[in-house]
C-alpha cells in the first residue's frame, strides 16, 4: 500500500508540473516518423524506465535502464516501433491510423513525468485526372465540361478551374461548380473531385480549360489544356469570287459562300441570273463565261434566305474588226484606205505596225508604190486582253526599165545593168548571150546583170515582162580593141592639153613682170621732171634710171 500510495504522489506531482498544451509533429505517409521524448532531453542516468504509450490504454514499449526495451503484443505496433537512446520512439510505415497522440512517460528516482506528443500525418495528392470530359459547348446554354480528380491526400487536396489562366469562380449561372471530398474508410486519404458547368459565348473559341490541383505540402498542379469546340447558329454569310481576276470570255469563274455559325451549314443557296440553285457545297463554279455572265450573284442560307450576301461580276470582252483582212492585191498608182472597228467593255488602245517597224496612224494611201508593200498588223489592247489582226499588201505594176547602164568588168569583159520596176517580179531576156544575174534591192525594184566579152562594137537590148506587160531598152556596147584605142587617144589629148596649159602660164607670167617694169619706169620718169623744176640734185636719181634700162632690156632679151 505504502508503495502504491508514492506512486500515486509521484504521479499527481508529475501532472501538476505537465506543460499545458501538445507537442506535434509531422510525418509523411509511409516513411519512418520520429517521435522525441520531451525534445530529447531525458537523461538515462536519472530515469528508472521509460514506457510509450498511445492515447489512454495502448501501451507501445517500455524500456528500463540498463535494459533492452520490451515491446508490448499490440499488432498495430509490434513490428514498427522501436526507441533510441535518447528514448525517442521511432515508428515505420506510418499510416493515417498512427495520427493520434503519444505519451512518453518517463519515472524517475524522485518523481513521474509525461510527456503527450500529436502525430500528424500529410500525403500529398495524386497528379489531376480529367473524366466525363465533353466535346462541345453551346452558346447560351449551361454546359458540364469536365470532372477533375486528385486522389489519396491528407488534408485533403483543393482544386481550382481557370480559363486561359484566370480562375473561374461560381455565380450560379453562367458558372457552376460542385467540389466533393470522400475519405476512404480504410486508408483514410482523401479524394477530392470538381465538376465544371459552364455557358459558352462566341469568345470562347480555342479558349483553354484547366483544372489544378493544390496542396499545403506540394506545389499546385495543372491538368492538361482543354479545348472545346463552341457551337453558335450563322449571323451572315459572306459570297466572295475565289478565281483571280479580271474574267475574259471563256473563262471558269468559282463563287464561294462562307458562314460565320458553327458547324457551318452544309448546303447553300446560290443565285444565278436571278434562279435558286441549291447546292451540297460552298462553292458555285461558272463555266465559260460570256458577256452576259456580267452582272450580280447572290447566296444565302438554305434554311433562312433572308440571311444573304451578293457580290458583282464583269467579265471583259474585246471584237475588233478591219475593213480588208488577209491578202489585198493592188495596182501601183490606186488609193486603199483601211479602217478598224472597235468594241469593247473598256478603254482599248490600238496600233500598227508593219514587219517590225511601227506605224503612227493607221494604214492609208492615196498613191500605192511598191515599197507599201508588206505585212500589215493592227494589235488592240484593253488590260489583260489582247487582238492581233492582219494583212498583206501586194502592189502590181507592169514592168517599166528605169536605168540601162554598162561598167568594165574584170580582164576583158564588160557588165551591163538593167535596173527594172515592176510585180510580180519580172523576167529578163537578153538579146545577147551572156553570164546571168539579178539582185533585189527593195520590192518591186530588181537588178538584172549581164557580163560578155565583146569582140566587136554591138548593140544590146533588156526585154522585162510580167503578166500585166513588158519594156525594153537597147544600148550601144564597144569591143574591147576599141575601148583600148579611145583609152590612148584620151591619153594624148590630156597630155596636149597640158602642154599648152604649161605655155600659157609662163606667157602670162612675163606679161605681169613686164607690166611691173612699165609702171615703175612711168614712175621715175615723173619723179626726175619734179627734180629738175626745184634744181634738185640728179645724181642719184640717173644711177637709178640707168639701173631700172638694164633691168627692162635683160628682161626682154628673156
């Protein structure tokens, strides 16, 4: 009894000295957790045993000094719990069960303390999973999207949905979401799920739904990116011309209507030349199109007609006309006066040409000659549209010789020439045989040429013909003997001829020094009288008329 009794003492003083409040620490699920016996501060020498117990009756283990610690048969403990040497006790594979509150007890020579500590235990959450998880959202219309899901937490988790990264929170209308909490009755984890509500607006096209996942113990985390497709009824529809233009004749033009609803409509309505076609498809095509294809097309809604777009259509056209066209056979001398004819459904140019030369104004004449002749081109322009229209000019005349000439040829041959107008180009007939040539210098102009060797004086004749007539012309051809006679003779008489013209340069020469010494003598002569009227001396005035007779006299002796 006396034993009991200090015990008892012990024990009342222990609870009286009891720091008020708990002691907690934290364990992860499954790891080993530390539990300290009064922060570690217990000194074996000073204890008699240590005992760890659990909320009110579950012993653990009880360790006495100098004594291996004894575990107690509890089959929640048996196998995990062991204590250290500052008789902190240490428990693996913890669980949720092991969240409650352990004593260390600690009796000493002198007196008992406890110590109560709070085991908390914390898992964090698994990655989000999307379930029940929707395709389409309708505008207007309250919508479930999408469950999320984090499970086997403590505490457990909470979970956030955002749209394009900015949180969504419930208003009861537009936005609705439900979160629930299960705790699951063997492991005690929780798991906690979302469901999102939500009414679409045409904004929300490619918009990204999230949902994440956050915990006092880890970081937040987000689920994948949702995107729905967002359902709306057409508002307008939209009739565009996809072939390029400008459109000429002949051309395929492809209209096509687009809707602004989705999904778009499959069928439309299109309108052409005022009558309803309604086609599986966005696309109407034209073909070969003309003139009359110019005007204004319409589409619309199969179901809603009143819903329509129109778009206009020229298409581009260009007739021209000449008055003559392939070949136009003429007689040299007329008139021909062409005239080209325009229609188009715009501003054209035209011009001329003929060969590769360009022309000012259009073909006119009013005195055809040979050289009009020719290949004559009108080309007519309007933007991308191009006509080229042509024809040939032939300008007929009968031949007629123009020039009948002879040059001397190499050694002892002459070359005649007769130069002839006329077309179709005429023949030539010599009356003489000879080596035969011709040469085209322009049209309706040809050279005919003729070498022989002549060995008496004859005369020669050119014959031209054509089917619209002939002429002829002779001329008068030396032999080359006499050629070689008339080529001395010409050298004699320029060699007489330059004879005299030899003398009568000197002749003249004389004549002018003659003339010179007359008029000086005359001079002197009237300047001696002078002297002897104012008694002048004479002397030198006699030297010099002495001087200028001998000159005059060896002149003429000359």
């Amino acid at each position: 009894m006396y034993r009991i009794a200090l015990l008892t003492c012990l024990l009342t003083v222990s609870l009286m000295n009891q720091v008020s409040g708990l002691e907690t620490v934290t364990g992860k699920y499954g790891d080993i957790v530390e539990i300290p016996c009064n922060n570690g501060r217990v000194v074996e020498t000073e204890v008699t045993f240590v005992k760890w117990k659990y909320d009110k009756d579950g012993n653990i283990l009880v360790k006495h000094r100098d004594q291996n610690a004894t575990v107690s048969s509890d089959v929640n403990y048996k196998e995990r719990v062991g204590i250290k040497k500052d008789f902190s006790l240490f428990i693996t594979q913890v669980s949720m069960a092991d969240q409650r509150t352990f004593t260390c007890m600690v009796v000493g020579t002198a007196d008992i303390l406890e110590y109560p500590v709070q085991l908390a235990v914390y898992k964090v959450p698994s990655q989000p999973q999307i379930t029940n998880l929707t395709t389409v959202m309708a505008i207007g219309k309250l919508t479930t999207l999408a469950q999320c899901r984090s499970e086997g937490a403590n505490p457990a988790a909470n979970i956030t949905w955002f749209k394009n990264k900015t949180p969504l929170m419930t208003d009861g209308a537009a936005i609705k979401i439900t979160t629930n909490v299960v705790v699951d009755k063997e492991t005690g984890l929780s798991t906690t799920s979302s469901t999102l509500e939500y009414t679409a607006v045409k904004g929300d096209i490619d918009a990204k739904f999230t949902c994440q996942v956050q915990h006092i113990k880890s970081a937040n985390v987000d689920s994948s990116p949702l995107v729905f497709t967002v359902n709306y009824p057409t508002e307008k529809v939209n009739l565009q011309v996809v072939s390029q233009g400008p459109f000429k004749e002949g051309d395929n033009v492809t209209l096509k209507c687009t809707a602004d609803g989705n999904p778009p409509p499959s069928s439309y309505n299109f309108y052409i030349n005022g009558e309803k076609k309604t086609v599986n498809s966005n696309t109407y095509t034209l073909t070969n199109v003309t003139r009359e294809n110019t005007g204004e097309y319409k589409c619309s809604l199969v179901d809603h007609e009143d819903i329509v777009s129109s778009v206009a259509i020229t298409v581009e056209y260009l007739d021209v006309a000449l008055s003559s066209t392939g070949k136009i056979v003429k007689k040299l001398g007329e008139s021909l006066e062409m005239t080209v004819d325009v229609k188009a459904s715009g501003t054209t140019e035209v011009s001329w040409k003929k060969g590769n030369a360009k022309l000012n104004s259009l073909p006119k004449f009013d005195n055809l000659m040979y050289s009009d002749s020719g290949v004559y081109e009108c080309v007519a322009s309007m933007a991308d549209l191009k006509k080229t229209l042509t024809f040939e000019l032939v300008v007929e005349g009968s031949p007629v010789i123009k020039n009948l000439i002879k040059e001397r040829g190499l050694g002892m041959t002459k070359v005649l020439k007769c130069v002839a107008e006329g077309f179709p180009k005429p023949t030539v007939q010599w009356s003489v045989n000879g080596s035969n040539d011709e040469s085209v210098s322009e049209p309706g102009k040809v050279t005919y040429s003729l070498t022989i060797a002549p060995n008496d004086n004859l005369t020669v004749s050119c014959t031209v013909s054509n089917v619209l007539g002939s002429d002829i012309k002779s001329i008068n051809v030396s032999s080359l003997v006499e050629d070689v006679k008339m080529d001395k003779q010409d050298q004699k008489d320029e060699y007489s001829d330059q004879t005299v013209m030899a003398v009568g340069i000197v002749v003249g020469l004389m004549l002018a020094v003659l003339a010179i010494g007359v008029a000086y003598w005359l001079y002197m002569k009237k300047f001696r009288e002078g002297s002897w009227k104012t008694g002048e001396k004479e002397d030198g005035s006699a030297e010099e008329s002495k001087k200028l007779e001998e000159n005059q006299s060896q002149k003429a002796d000359v």
